[in-house]
C-alpha cells in the first residue's frame, strides 16, 4: 500500500486523522496568505511563527498515525 492510498485510507476511516489533516491544510493557506504580506511587521512575522508550529504539531500527528496504521498492518 502507498503512503498516498494509506493517507485516503486514513481520511475515510479515521475522524481524528482527517482533522488533523484538514487542520494542516487549513493552516498551510493561511501562512502562505500572510507570507505574501508586505510590508512585513514584527507582530506579523510572530504569527506566522506561531501558525508554523501549531502546523508542524498536526503534520506530527499526521505521521503518527501513519506509523501506527503501518505497525498496525505488520502484526
């Protein structure tokens, strides 16, 4: 199975994973939206630091599930 039929899989079957994965999505559009932002203010560059770790926290948890679904398969 392919990470990307994995991921669907895991979108289908698995409320926690999708909120996790729509929450990353959600966040990556709104980074991308204030990086274009010009002229860029301290207060700015801070919030995209915050949204940038509230992200990486999801695209962790994301992977964990991942892992867990393929340790899942090998028992």
């Amino acid at each position: 199975m392919t990470r990307e039929e994995i991921i669907q899989k895991l979108l289908q079957e698995d409320k926690e994973f999708r909120y996790h994965y729509e929450k990353h999505e959600e966040l990556d559009k709104q980074i991308d939206k204030l990086e274009k932002h010009h002229p860029m203010t301290h207060d700015l560059e801070m919030e995209i630091e915050r949204l940038k770790k509230e992200r990486l926290y999801h695209k962790d948890m994301i992977e964990l599930k991942i892992q867990q679904f393929l340790n899942s398969q090998k028992a």
